[in-house]
C-alpha cells in the first residue's frame, strides 16, 4: 500500500511541463521528456487508499486509481499497467487529453491538493509501451460473429478492440484517410502525439481488428447493407455537427470554424501538406468560443506565428473555488489555465480569454474579407447585451469554436439504418446502447417498403447518442456498447460495462 502519511509529508508537485517560450516553437507534446519516474511515484505515494475512493466515480471508467497508485509509488510499472488497462483500453490517450475529474473528485480536494492521478496515468501508460507491457491479447477462439463499427474515433476503437477480444471477427470503418477520427485531425500533436494512436492501431491490427479508411458509410457504402452482412453494428460517428453563429457578417471570408482549421494544421504535421490552408501567421485571431477545441485553436495559432489572439467565452469569469452549488466530488466550474493559455499568458504578457462577452457582428474591407469584430458584454445569467458595452477588435481571422450539436446530419445513414434522433440531436438508443427502432405510420414495425429499416443489432457508442463530450466518457461508452453487443451475439457477457456501472442515464 502507499504511505498512510505520504499527503501529509509530500507537497502536490505536478509533472513540469517544458518552458513555454520554447514548446510554443515546435509542435511537440508540452510534456515531451519530462515523465520523471521519481517525482511519479512520490505523488503516487500521496494516495490514502480511501475506504470509500471516490476517484472511482469521478472516472466514467471507473479506473482502479488507489490500486495503481499504490503499485507506482513502488515502481512495479508493470502491475500498475495491468491495473490500468484492466478498466481502461487507452490510459495513453486519457492521461493526455482527459480534463481529470477524478482529481477533484479525490478525498484530498476536500481541503487540500489532490492526487496527480492524470500524471500518474500518463506515465504508467508510457512506462507499460517503453518496456514492452502492451502485448496484443487476440482472443482464444472466433465465435464466427461479425461486427461492423462506424468511426474510429475513442468511442468506435474501444468498442473494436472489446468486441474482437471477446471472439467477434470486427471491422472497422473510417470515412476518413487515416484511422482515428479527432484524435487524428482534431487534437493538435503538441497535445498528443499521433505515434501514440498509431501504436495502438498497430496493436489491434495484431489482434485482429480489421481496419477500412475511405469508408463512407451512408454515402459511397450502403448502411443497409452493411447490416445485412453483420451480425450487428455500432455506429460511434461522433458529434460533428458544428454549431454556427448566426450574426451579420458571418460570410466575410476569413471566418472559418475551428475544426477546418484545426484539421489542415494536423494535416501538415502529417505530412500531407507543405503549408496550413489556414493560417493563422502574422494575423490578428479571434476565437470565439471558450471551450476546449478554443484551446487548441489558441495553442495552434501561437505556434503559427498569430500577431494577437484574443478567445472571446460568453460565460462569466469562474471564481477560484468551488461554489455552494458544486460542492465536493462533483467536479466545478472553477478559473483554470490550460497549456496554450499559459504560453500565450507567457508571450502576450495576459490571460487572452474575455469572459462574458458575445459577438454582434462581423465588420469586413473593401475585399470582402473580415477586419474586425464587434462585441458586448452580457448579462451572466441571461446573456443578454449590456448597453453602452460595445468595443470593437480587430481580426483578420475569426475561428468558431461553439461545440457540436450531435452527429452530422446523414439523411442517408440514418434512413439506411433506422436511426432517429432524440430532443438534443443524438441518435436515440435504449439505456442499453441499442438505437431506438423508427415509428411506423401505423404504429407497428416498418416494413420493407417503408424507406426506413427496424434498427434490430444497432448499436450506439459515444458522442453520437451522448452527445459532445469527454474522451474518457467515448471510451466508457464504447466498452459499455462492446458489453452490450456481446450480450446481444451471444446470450451474455464478460466484458465490463462502465456506463451500467455509473448508473446514469443515456437518453434524454
């Protein structure tokens, strides 16, 4: 076990991330190096062990964190590995990219720093692939079932690997060029390196994971008849469908949502391209939305060589503490820096996020493209305009980064497979992950000649039902959809259910 007295004589020292004057210069991970083994295991060392640990439910996978705690305090990096990958399939992915609900939910936040457990995760993922504790585990016998998975992002490639270590033979299907969905061409490299996720492809490849690209399904592939040809199907597309900003101006050129111009920086770290088709280099940048593809867009003008940046968040300011209503596990709305904050705080001398403020309109030059931005503050609670608070800021490049409303809009696939949309524009399904059959005219089964299939062996996983979320909760929701189509093929299952575990609901 860990030192019982490890909180009280041990000081929470995060993992250092590398000097933000020099990252800001390359596109490696802000991280890159600094996995210092001592330093891990003395915070690792500062776990209680609680009784009752309630990390586990601040973690939608419910990880076993006390556990692998306790084993990286000593340094068995390969039974914390064990540990680790016992409830999660991508501790590589999460320990980089996961906000870290389970910190505020440690028994230490109560009145005090919690446990570095994202540090901690991150390194016994990268100590478990460095000394060869990340074998392939193909399965001992083929049930002779098929699945077919559509979208490898998080939610779709934990699905998959589930499905075909349980026996299933499992393909997988990617409309894109390269395996990986936003993990490829939504999170910049300086958050996660792209080797991370092809090592893991390469893992379930050994496995016998069958991966497509260039496989649009609902488009060039026929959604129905994918499902004829498969015992079942998870359909884990995730939510693309980007909200918009309806305001005047919009049209100039030069306002362009997040993920376009996110994707073709990504592409230039790939090797596709020579130069970003979209750059933010000697340009004064606006971004408008606080979340954190905003973050990302602010780290990836940085390193493009932006004049300014400014992040406009409708939102108030967050205070530094929890308030009444969020109080101890649930994990707060509180004032926090991210990386690409900090590098800018370092450069431009300030934070570049102005908190309660909308955009009125765009103003754009004699060329047709946007010069300028107009705002106003907003009443916090109603979001309504604040007069006599109008400023102007000038932008030669405006990048939206307002989240997403569900899965892109696919008349095609969702006619083809039956899917329906629930009140929030996900794809309905059952607590059980599976997709809520279409209404008949008559109120029985759609028929053949209905246009519209019965979604029977359908499955939904991740933010195309869940709608835009966390990478550990894609993660959770594809073990749980691999759970629930084993039981589905077979009667029963041995797979874990991370969602069931939770007991939240899945629908609207």
């Amino acid at each position: 076990m860990t030192d019982p007295h490890g909180f009280l004589r041990t000081p929470r020292s995060p993992v250092p991330a590398r000097p933000a004057d020099r990252r800001i210069g390359d596109w490696l991970e802000v991280h890159a190096g600094q996995a210092l083994l001592p330093l891990v295991s003395a915070q690792a060392n500062r776990c209680m062990d609680c009784g009752v640990p309630f990390c586990h439910g601040g973690c939608p996978l419910g990880n076993l964190i006390p556990e692998w705690n306790a084993y990286a305090a000593h340094g068995d990096w390969r039974a914390a590995s064990d540990r680790l990958h016992a409830t999660n399939n991508f501790p590589e992915f999460t320990g980089r990219l996961c906000p870290a609900p389970c910190e505020d939910a440690c028994v230490l936040a109560i009145n005090s720093d919690p446990v570095t457990i994202k540090n901690v995760e991150q390194t016994i993922a990268d100590q478990a692939w460095e000394h060869g504790y990340t074998a392939p585990v193909p399965p001992a016998r083929p049930t002779g079932r098929t699945v077919a998975v559509i979208g490898s992002g998080p939610a779709g490639l934990a699905a998959a690997q589930q499905l075909t270590r349980a026996g299933h033979t499992v393909v997988v299907h990617e409309r894109d060029d390269r395996i990986g969905g936003l993990l490829r061409y939504g999170i910049p490299a300086f958050k996660m390196a792209k080797a991370h996720l092809d090592r893991r492809i390469a893992q379930m490849l050994d496995e016998g994971t069958e991966f497509r690209t260039e496989a649009d399904v609902g488009g060039r592939i026929d959604a129905a008849d994918l499902r004829r040809r498969h015992d079942a199907v998870v359909v884990a597309v995730g939510a693309g469908e980007r909200r918009e900003l309806p305001v005047p101006g919009r049209g100039l050129h030069g306002i362009h949502q997040a993920m376009e111009y996110l994707t073709g920086a990504n592409r230039v770290q790939e090797g596709d391209l020579a130069a970003a088709p979209i750059s933010a280099e000697g340009r004064h940048v606006v971004i408008v939305g606080g979340g954190d593809t905003g973050s990302d867009c602010l780290g990836t003008a940085l390193r493009q060589g932006a004049r300014s940046v400014v992040q406009l968040d409708i939102n108030p300011e967050p205070g530094p503490d929890r308030s009444d209503t969020e109080p101890w596990p649930v994990y707060p709305k509180v004032y926090r820096i991210s990386h690409a904050h900090e590098e800018a705080r370092d450069r431009d001398g300030g934070d570049p996020r102005v908190f309660a403020h909308a955009t009125l309109h765009f103003d754009g030059d004699a060329a047709g493209r946007v010069r300028a931005l107009r705002l106003t503050a907003v009443e916090p609670v109603t979001r309504r305009p604040l007069p006599g608070t109008e400023r102007v800021v000038e932008a030669g490049l405006v990048l939206l980064a307002l989240g997403f409303s569900g899965p892109e809009r696919s008349a095609a696939l969702e006619d083809q497979l039956g899917l329906t949309r629930d009140a929030r524009g996900g794809y309905a399904r059952t607590p059980g992950f599976a997709a809520l059959p279409p209404p008949a005219p008559d109120g029985g089964v759609p028929g053949p000649g209905s246009g519209r299939a019965p979604a029977d062996g359908v499955f939904v996983a991740g933010d195309a039902g869940r709608g835009q979320s966390l990478v550990v909760w894609a993660i959770a929701e594809g073990r749980s959809a691999a759970a629930a189509v084993d039981r589905y093929l077979t009667g029963s299952t041995a797979l874990p259910d991370p969602v069931r575990a939770h007991d939240r609901p899945l629908t609207a």
